[in-house]
C-alpha cells in the first residue's frame, strides 16, 4: 500500500479519493449490544459502503441506505436520544450518511481510526479497525456520561467484506478522482495527489476503462497532466482573467468517485476569496461543495471557461462551505512549462444557456483511478 503523506493542519482535506477502498457486500460477523447476538447482515439494510483513508490522516465513511435501511438506523438513533432525554422527532432521514474519523495509525496490513462526539449529555467513542490481509472491519462504540470513569455500554461489530473490483486484491488500494481535457489530443489535467503513486492511471470514456499516461506533474500546485488515446467531442478553453470576489462558479467532478452513480455531478457558489489556505495566492476560496472525488475536477465561469482545479476543502465536522481551488493562471503556467498546447477563453462570447454548460462540462470532464 503507498506510504501515508503527513497531517495537514486545521483540518484541511484533499478533495481526492486518494487511498479510496470501497467495501461491498459486507456481512456481519458477530454482534452484541446488550446481549443481544446477529450473525447475518440483512442486505435490505444497506445499498453499499463506502471507507475512505485520506492523506491528511483521516477516514471517512459513507452509508448509502436504502429506504429500510433509513427506517432501521432512525428507529435505533431514536432510541439513543430517548433514553438521552432528547426530543428525537427533529430528525431527518438521509439517504447518505457521512462520517470523519481520525487515522490514528496505518500500515500495509492495518488501520486504525477514531471519532469522539457528544450525543445529548453523553459522549460516544468509535473506533474502527481494517485489516487488508483479511478484508475485515471491526468496529466498537463506546457510550459514557461525562461523569463516569467507565463506559456505560458497548457496542461491537464485525464485518466480512469484498474489495471494490477495481483494487484488484486487498494489497491494492485504489486511487480516484476527476480530471478535463485541455484539447482535442486527449491531454487532461488533474491534481497530483490523484495519480501520485499510481501504478496505472486510468480515465473512463463512452463507458470503457482507458489508459492513461502520465506527462508531468507539479507537487507545489498539485497538478498533472496526463494524455489518454482519446478524442473528446470538446475541451475547455482556460480563462486569463483573473478571478473576482463574488463571481459565480460552477464545479464538476464524481464526489465519492462512482459510489453515488456514475453521473457527472454540478455544485455552484461564488468566489469567496482571491487566496486560498494559508493565504496561498495560487488558489481561490469558494463556497461551492468540493467533497472527495472532486479533486481535480474543474471549475468554471458562466461563460464555461476554466477558472480553477478543485483541490481541497476545511473539514466538514469544523466549517461549512470552504473549498479551494488552483488558480487558472497557475494552470496556464504549469502548460506552458512543460510544453502542452491549450486554449485561451475567447474574447468575445455570446454567453452559454444552461444545457450548452453541461453538455460543455459532460463531454470535457473525465473520472480518472488507478491501482
């Protein structure tokens, strides 16, 4: 498995699905919660899960239920409250359910992750361990009155799973993101933490697994560019002005790479700030949603014009609405640098209704993975 990066700090997370392992068709081992023993996972329960170790030391984990499953989770989340003393009929039933938790450590065999979070006047500790040799999860909740050296009661669990297909073993661990095209020729930009220590990258295009191959990267900015033996139908023309506070945007890319469907997916916001983290003046802020899978992905003006690469955002349990993105002048140099033929944004336009912008954004953003 490729080595883990360092922490980044204040909680910023790559948007990438870099480290990205899907777990599927997980059965329950053994069970026990007050006595209580289950050894079948009941499929009905669940459409899928999804765990993802990250590089800034952290895992996330994504739930898609299906409508028993939203039925199952709120009846027993109810049932905490309750006996917490909280008015549970303030819930809402999600269909995906996001979860961060803290790496705590990793090698090629293990991990292990932790969340500590109140719920009502107790607090609940989660800890959840992966073993890649065996393809198992375990995970063991914890619940405890601030008061109380002990814990009041447990919770624990463990899962036999299958790797995602596309890791090809449990010694693999995928790596995913998004990415577009720059021209006609197949050349595509994404960010480096994407493709870093791939064995193959890959795009999807009409549908096929396509190699791809790797021309230059940058660490600082975090870029690649790649080339797949492609002819996209467009390209996107890479804005050279530069970018405005309150200025609408658009982005694109597959949040949770393919786990939610394999439709292009689009948020918008604004420009919130003309310099990124840490006063970075190589990035803008924005307030559209970048989760991970976006990395890489692009974004654009109304007129449909690269502005940025999505590369980042603040962790979502400590802030809302803040994601980075990498300067469209950044791009133009890192292309000039290494000798790669791109398009500026025309000077004049006749401006892009809705349908033209996504079927722009469709034929020039691409789902780039690897091993």
């Amino acid at each position: 498995m490729k080595k883990l990066l360092g922490i980044v700090v204040f909680g910023l997370l790559l948007s990438g699905n870099a480290y990205a392992i899907k777990f599927s068709k997980c059965f329950t081992l053994e069970s026990t919660i007050e006595g209580e023993t289950r050894t079948n996972f009941n499929s009905a329960k669940f459409e899928d899960k999804y765990f993802q170790i990250n590089e800034n030391n952290s895992v996330s984990q994504v739930v898609i239920y299906s409508d028993q499953g939203i039925k199952d989770r709120d009846e027993a989340t109810k049932k905490i409250l309750i006996d917490e003393g909280i008015n549970p009929d303030s819930m809402t039933a999600k269909k995906l359910y996001q979860t961060m938790y803290n790496l705590t450590f990793i090698n090629e065999d293990y991990a292990e992750a932790e969340l500590i979070k109140p719920i009502g006047v107790s607090k609940m500790k989660t800890t959840i361990t992966f073993d890649f040799k065996k393809k198992t999860i375990t995970r063991l909740k914890e619940f405890k009155k601030p008061s109380d050296i002990v814990y009041k009661f447990g919770y624990s669990s463990k899962m036999q799973c299958e790797f995602n297909s596309s890791t090809g073993s449990s010694d693999d661990v995928a790596s995913s993101g998004s990415g577009f095209f720059i021209n006609n020729k197949g050349y595509f930009v994404t960010n480096n933490h994407v493709v870093k220590g791939c064995k193959q990258s890959k795009i999807t295009f009409k549908e096929e697994e396509v190699d791809a191959e790797l021309i230059a990267t940058d660490e600082t900015l975090d870029l690649a560019l790649l080339r797949a033996k492609v002819k996209p139908k467009d390209y996107l023309n890479i804005s050279d002005e530069p970018p405005e506070k309150m200025q609408k945007v658009f982005v694109a890319g597959y949040p949770f790479g393919k786990g939610l469907s394999d439709d292009l997916k689009f948020t918008t916001g604004i420009i919130s700030a003309v310099k990124g983290f840490a006063d970075n003046s190589n990035q803008i802020q924005l307030d559209a949603a970048i989760n991970a899978g976006n990395s890489g992905g692009p974004i654009v003006n109304e007129d449909g014009d690269l502005v940025a690469v999505a590369v980042s955002g603040l962790d979502k349990s400590q802030s809302e609405g803040i994601g980075f993105g990498i300067k469209a002048s950044s791009v133009i140099n890192f292309l000039e640098v290494n000798n790669a033929k791109y398009s500026s944004s025309s000077l004049i336009n006749f401006g892009f209704g809705e349908k033209k912008l996504v079927k722009l954004m469709e034929a020039s953003t691409v789902y780039t993975f690897c091993n």
